[in-house]
C-alpha cells in the first residue's frame, strides 16, 4: 500500500514538475499564469517529499525490516495501519486546497512567513492541517520501526550484526521523532499568526519572519538526510549483491550513518547565509556543512571499495546503483560549493541551489 501510494504520489507531483517545465522551456509566460505556476512549485515539493518519497521508503522498510532482523511483522501492526491510512487523508487534504476558494498556496514549498501567514491564501490553512496528519503518520511508522528493531530481531543478532539497510532506518527513525514536532509546532505557529492574532513571524508585533526560517530549516535540513539514509541503505545492499563480496567497511558505515545524522542539526543555516546572521555564525555553519561531507564521502569510498576487483554483474539493479553512486557525488559536490559563504552569495536562490537538491534526492 505504502508502494502503490508513494508511485501514484509521484506521477502527482511529476505532473506538476513537467508542466513547470514546460513553462520555463522559453523566456515567457508559455502555457500558465505567473500565480498558477507559483502554486505547482508550492505542492510539487511537498507532494514529492511528504507523499512520494517518505512514504515509499516506509514502504521498503514494511517490507525489508523484518525480513532482515528475523521478525515475522512490524511491533505494531495496527499503528502501522494507522500511520498508512493518515497519509491518502492528508494528500487529499493538501491537494484540496486549489479548490477551496480563493488561490491554492502559492509561496514555495518553504511557505516562508510573511507569504504564509499575513499574505498566505485561504487554501494555506488545509495545508497546516495536512502538514500535522503527514507529520503524525511519520512519528508513528518511526516508532514502530525503533520498537521493531530494538524489541524483535533474531536470536543472537547484535545491532552491528544488522543489515546497513535496517540501520538507515533505524537512525533515520530517530531523526523523524526528533524533526517533526519542531515542524509541527512551526505549522501551528504559522496558523495562530493567520487567524488568532500571535506576531510569531510578525515584525509589526515584536515578531521575527527570520524565526521561521531557523525552526523551518531545523527541521529542513535533517529532513534531507531522512529522505537520503534510507536510500543509502538500499544502495548499500545492492552494491555487495552484485559484487560478489561483503560491503567494505561495515562498522564504518554504520558509524558515518551515526555522524550525518548528528551533524544535520547543526548545518541549518548553511540555507540562510544572506539573512544577515553574524559572521562568526556563518564560519560554524560553514564548516559543519563541509565536516558532514566526510562521513559522506567514506559512504562512497566503501560503495567503490566494495566493487573494485569484484565479480560485478551489471544487473539493473546494479546499474542503478552505480548510477546512484556517480550523481550522488555529483549532488555532494555542489553541495561543498553552497557551504562557502561567499561563494553562496552568489549562487542563493539561484538554480544552482535547485540543481543540488535534486542531483542528491532524484537519485
């Protein structure tokens, strides 16, 4: 369910993305007002994110988790029904909001204050409440995968026995109970800013729109690596399947998994360097961002350890991978590059920032 959901999602929000190409295949308006347009890019990235990426990681890890730790089932498998069923509610709850009067949300996938709050649309309140049922099935999928991890694998299995898939989720679990509420509380500032007469976000009330963007990014940028520690997992059991040897570096993995995961909360400001944060502010998250680019890069070096002189078999599931490998340290690199502040200067709110996201998350 959590598979067929996650592709029907992604032919949604891919939708989305083709038209939005279409319109910028010329200088011009092309085929879609300026206001429509701004409306697509708002539920592409939240459609892409919270209904098709998320929810077929989940799904592999319904799949794949207790398989590999030896369980016949998740802990829970009610909560787990639970956690599935919010997720069509709540797409169909996002989606609603280009027909409830007035425009849809039209502010970026962001929805940086003041344009969600003093300037949001109506359609801006379903996506609140959307944002919280995503956030709920999110935070009970990663419970029941910690409980299943921790309470059912096999006899006689440690937790560095354990496949690095399972790993990346067990972490990746952890990073979502950790995320969600901040992006839940966000959501519900946002809400009483438009319709309860807070100045959270409101400079005019002693308010700071530049608080969003921390609590935003806080949750934002770990966020990422939610999406990519799964997929790392994948990636780092197909490589030694069809290379014929075990994964290089194992223990190291698992300990890089670890590190990504502690260091993607202290690099969200990397995102927020022309907001006029202190310089000795910007040095830190300067070099968190490139210090996180190590353990990556040892995930890397294992991937093209674990292949070379191996007996490789150019499956497509391999092919894949080493595709995988290839734009994945394309994405990285480009993702150096934005961590220098005066260089992100230059490269801010350009497409040279949407080019990164994607290179590191299309893969």
């Amino acid at each position: 369910l959590y598979l067929w959901f996650s592709f029907l999602m992604f032919l949604v929000a891919g939708s989305m993305a083709l038209l939005m190409r279409i319109e910028l295949s010329m200088p011009g308006e092309q085929i879609m007002q300026p206001l429509f347009y701004n409306q697509l890019v708002t539920a592409h990235g939240l459609v892409m994110i919270f209904g098709a990426i998320m929810p077929a990681l989940t799904g592999f890890a319904n799949w794949q988790i207790p398989l590999m730790i030896g369980a016949g089932d998740l802990a829970f498998p009610r909560l787990n029904n639970w956690s599935f069923w919010l997720l069509p509610f709540a797409m169909a709850l996002l989606l609603s909001s280009f027909f409830v009067g007035g425009p849809a949300p039209d502010f970026g996938w962001t929805f940086y204050a003041p344009l969600s709050t003093t300037y949001g649309p109506p359609g801006t309140d379903s996506m609140i409440l959307a944002i919280h049922l995503l956030g709920a099935s999110s935070i009970m999928g990663s419970i029941n995968i910690i409980a299943t991890i921790l309470n059912l694998r096999a006899p006689g299995m440690t937790l560095l026995n354990m496949p690095i898939f399972v790993w990346g989720w067990f972490v990746t679990s952890f990073l979502i109970l950790a995320i969600m509420p901040i992006l839940a509380a966000t959501v519900t500032m946002v809400l009483t800013d438009r319709h309860f007469g807070t100045s959270f976000f409101s400079a005019a009330g002693g308010g700071d729109p530049v608080l969003f963007q921390h609590l935003f990014w806080f949750f934002g940028h770990p966020e990422v690596y939610v999406l990519a520690m799964p997929a790392f997992g994948i990636i780092s059991e197909i490589i030694p399947t069809f290379s014929r040897k075990p994964l290089f570096g194992a223990d190291c993995m698992v300990y890089a998994i670890i590190a990504i995961a502690f260091l993607s909360f202290i690099v969200w400001v990397h995102h927020m360097f022309t907001t006029g944060v202190l310089l000795v502010t910007q040095l830190f998250f300067m070099y968190t961002t490139m210090i996180i680019a190590v353990p990556t890069g040892i995930k890397v070096f294992n991937w093209v350890a674990t292949m070379h002189r191996g007996a490789i078999s150019f499956e497509p599931a391999m092919l894949f991978a080493i595709a995988f490998v290839l734009m994945f340290t394309f994405g990285g690199l480009t993702g150096i590059m934005l961590s220098v502040v005066p260089a992100d200067y230059q490269y801010h709110d350009s497409y040279f920032v949407v080019g990164h996201f994607h290179y590191v998350i299309v893969t």
